[in-house]
C-alpha cells in the first residue's frame, strides 16, 4: 500500500523509516484539530503499511510541540457543549492510544518545546531522544484543566514512576533533560545538531533487525501490564513460538551456522 502524503505534516521515508515531522515553526508547531485527526489516521493505519517498519517523530524550528493551538482549538472547545468536547478528547486519546498500538516502533526526537499534547505524544512513543534544551511539560492545570489527559495518568507513571508523574501533573512544570535522562523518560540526550540523525539512524537499525520480531515486543509491552506474572509468561510462550515459525527465525539459525550476520526480512 504506498504511503499516502499528508496535508497537516510533513512525511519523508528514508529507507524504511517515516520520519513525521510537525511543521508550524513560526509557532513552536502547535496542533490544530486538523492535524490531530490526520496524525491519529496515520498511526492507525500503520498495520496496512508494509513499506514503513519505523516512525521518527519530530518537530521543525527547534522546537518539537507547544500542544494544541490555543486560537484554533482551545478558543473554539469554549463554545462546545458536552458532547462536542467529548469527541475532541476521545480523538486526542485515540492518537495516544494507535501510537501506542501500532506495530512499528516510534522514537520521538524532542528539541525545544515538548508541552500538553507534544508531551503525550512523546511519552507514547516507543523511544525518547532528547536535546540538552528540550524543555518537557504536562501543563493541563496551567489551562484550568486536570493532569489526566490522554492516559497521562496511566502512562507517565509507568515510565518515571507515580511521584515524579505527580509532581510534574500536578504543577505542570517543565522536566529538565537532566530529569528526563536519569528517569527514564528520555532514552538518550544528544546534541540539538544530530537529534534527528542519530534517531534516525537507531531507527533504522531496528528496521534492520526481525520486524515481525519487533512487532510481537511491542505487543507484549503493552499487553502485559494487564496481566499476571503467570498470564505473561503464558503469553510470551504463545509469541515466542508463533516467532519460531518466521523465516527471520530459520535466517538467523543458517546465518550463526556458516559464521554469518544475519539478514531479516520481517518474514
């Protein structure tokens, strides 16, 4: 299926790796409610995309998202009544949710403004870079509104445990780098000059790797925090198996064989 181009991002595939990049630099790359719709559709399409194995997600200008644009969403939700606003919040989750769950890996490559939205993009991706001037911000209470927006609540807590996740809710301060590295939420800090090629170039090396592999990692990630210690070691037996019957699997037994590295496919 060829990767559709979109309208309120900018879309680049270098090899197998889409790298989506929010583009209204003038204003530190705020969403609108067009872009959150077209950003949710590209993620939940990703399962019929076979040309893209990893999504690079960052921001133009050196900033990556200041989150919704305050004139063309937060103004307009003023005049909604209770059921417009509940389709604009379940939409933004619903973003949340199909980066969550698509089957590619996702590594958000954060400089700048990190804030609302953009934060929560951020936290559900699968891997953070940071810059040492990536500012990061969940300031839903800044704007009157609550911590828990867009399983804020559920996710942040799990990433840099439940009182940093509080403290940063509840006051909607912005994490340091140096916070964000030693919590776990970033993965790596990096120079603002190699950000993007250096996610680029982790991206590409786990596109090099069993895709189908990457993809039942993913799955589990995120299943398994549901689950008992019994019930996960039950499942991972069921993947683990079902990865045995890939050609990836067989590819890499005939490489070690004959001394070899292996070559995936994603089969």
């Amino acid at each position: 299926m060829p990767v559709p181009q979109p309208e309120h991002f900018l879309l680049e595939m270098r090899g197998d790796v889409a790298i989506v990049t929010l583009n209204r630099p003038e204003k530190k790359n705020p969403l609108t409610f067009e872009s959150y719709a077209e950003l949710r559709d590209f993620f939940r399409d990703l399962d019929r995309q076979t040309e893209i194995k990893a999504v690079v997600l960052t921001g133009a200008g050196g900033n990556f998202c200041s989150g919704g644009d305050v004139f063309e969403i937060i103004q307009p939700l003023l005049d909604r009544d209770m059921k417009g606003l509940l389709e604009f919040t379940r939409m933004t989750g619903d973003l949340a949710k199909f980066i969550n769950a698509c089957p590619v890996p996702v590594i958000s490559a954060i400089d700048g403004i990190c804030a609302g939205a953009g934060a929560m993009i951020a936290l559900f991706s699968d891997i953070r870079f940071g810059t040492p001037d990536a500012k990061t911000a969940f300031l839903f209470t800044r704007v009157g509104l609550a911590g828990c927006d867009m399983g804020a609540c559920a996710m942040l807590p799990r990433v840099i445990g439940q009182g940093r996740a509080a403290d940063l809710l509840y006051t909607g301060r912005s994490m340091s780098p140096e916070e964000g590295l030693s919590w776990g939420f970033f993965n790596r800090v990096v120079e603002a000059e190699s950000l993007l090629d250096e996610a680029v170039a982790y991206a590409a090396k786990l596109t090099a790797g069993p895709n189908f592999g990457h993809m039942m990692t993913k799955t589990m990630l995120n299943q398994e925090w549901d689950m008992t210690l019994s019930q996960a070691i039950e499942a991972e037996a069921q993947a683990q198996a079902i990865c045995m019957q890939t050609h990836d699997f067989h590819r890499a037994f005939h490489a070690f064989a004959h001394k070899e590295k292996p070559v995936f496919e994603g089969n």
